[in-house]
C-alpha cells in the first residue's frame, strides 16, 4: 500500500512539473504559457475601484558567461569554473491603470 502511494504521488508531481513552462503547457493550455501572473492588494491609485496588482516575468535572456574559482582538494588549489549568466525582469503594476509599482531584474547562474 505504502508503494503504491509513493507512485502515485511520484506520478501526480511529475505531470504537475511537465505543466509549468513546457510543451506540455503549450498543447494543453497555450493562452497560459506567455507570463506568470499572481494578483496581490487593490491599487491605490485607482480611488473607489477594487482593482488588482498584477506581476509579470520576462523570460529569460543570456546575457554573457563568467568564471568563479573554487578550491579543488583533490588537486589541493584553486580551480575555475565557468557560467552562464541569465536575467529577466519583474514587474508589478496596476490592472485597471497600468501604474508601475515595482520593477527589478533577476539574475540566474547556470554552471556547466
């Protein structure tokens, strides 16, 4: 009984990470593959109105490579370890009158 829970919930999370971003997303639910959103507090711009924050995510961009050293103690020095570097921004702005209130870029490293 204990495998056969293991192996359900094994397969319901693999299917629940081949929906986030993927092919799988583009055939099922195409109109939701541009941007993540999530709704937060009402704007407080917009006097009387109950509308919503809205975040959206740019996809990620290569911007160039970069090198960091580590120590090796099998050789017993320092040795270089070279990345990818990728950004995207973040942005927070208002539904009803599209007022900015936040926007940052994110950074990602991807060593190989």
């Amino acid at each position: 009984m204990k495998n056969a829970l293991i192996k359900i919930t094994a397969v319901a999370m693999a299917f629940t990470l081949l929906g986030t971003g993927t092919a799988v997303t583009k055939t099922i639910a195409p109109q939701f593959d541009t941007s993540i959103t999530a709704h937060a507090a009402s704007c407080n711009n917009c006097h009387g109105g109950s509308y919503y924050m809205k975040t959206e995510y740019t996809d990620w961009e290569y911007v160039g490579d970069g090198i960091s050293w580590y120590y090796s103690p099998l050789v017993g020095r320092m040795l270089p370890r070279t990345y990818k570097v990728y950004q995207r921004t973040v942005k927070t702005y208002c539904t009803n009158c599209n007022k900015v209130y936040s926007e940052y870029t994110e950074e990602r490293r991807e060593y190989w």
